[in-house]
C-alpha cells in the first residue's frame, strides 16, 4: 500500500522544513516498509554542510530512517486521535558513503521487536543499489495522552 505526504501528514507531526520522506509503501502493517526522498540540491542544510562539498547530515538520514518506521508502525493507529511518535535512541549507526544533491535515496524498514509502547526497527538507506547508510533505533508511541 503506497502512502502518499497528506497521508504521511496524518500519520507522524513532521513538516516542512523537517519532513524528509516524499512517499512510503508498507509492504507488511507495523512491520516493514520502503519510503523514498528525493535531496534537491536546493535543501537548507546543505548551505552549511558543507559549503563546498555538499552531504545530507548523516542525523537527517537516520531521521529519514525514524519517520519511515513511524509511518509504518502509525498506520495501524490511523484512526486513534493524540498520537505521537517519540524517537527514543540510535544504535549501530553507520555511514557508508555519502549522500550528494540531486540524489533519490530509499529507505527501507523492518521490525524487531516491541515491549509495550516502545518499538524497535533496523533501517538501511540505499542510493540506487548501494547501500550508504544503516542503524537500528527505538521509537514511543503513545496514543491518548499529551
């Protein structure tokens, strides 16, 4: 099921300028799925990183990895009113080539487990087929409460 950005808006709090997937196919419910952003090589932060050799941050990569899995694991919770999504932690991150201007990255999700609220997923971003980044990270979700 491809999710389009005013689906992905009801589903996690981000915007503009910290809204970094375009589009989000969940291949399994809560458990998997494969988003996409294309970096335009007009982004705001690539004015200073860096002036003259410009790369996506390697925090909005693993960034891009969290609000995948949000969407994924939000899906199921579509209809429950005062949700959030609650980065928790990074581990095991690693960058293995850098993103460019220009370029359209995938990234890909997948559960592993979960104790209560807080989730735990793997993500790798790929540039064509080239993997260039992974991690695995926790997120709360919390439903009804402020």
């Amino acid at each position: 099921m491809i999710i389009n950005i005013e689906e992905i808006k009801n589903l996690i709090p981000h915007r503009d300028p910290f809204l970094f997937v375009d589009k989000c196919t969940i291949i399994e419910p809560g458990k998997k799925g494969i988003s996409e952003r294309y970096f335009s090589e007009k982004e705001y932060f690539f004015v200073g990183h860096f002036p003259d050799n410009p790369i996506v941050p390697g925090v909005i990569i693993v960034e891009a990895l969290a609000q995948t899995a949000g969407i994924v694991v939000s899906h199921q919770f579509k209809n429950e009113k005062d949700k959030s999504v609650l980065f928790m932690s990074v581990n095991k991150a690693r960058f293995r080539k850098p993103i460019l201007p220009n370029q359209n990255i995938r990234f890909e999700v997948s559960y592993l487990n979960n104790v209560k609220d807080v989730y735990k997923f793997e993500g790798n971003a790929f540039f064509e087929n080239t993997r260039v980044a992974e991690t695995e990270f926790t997120a709360m979700i919390t439903i009804g409460k402020k």
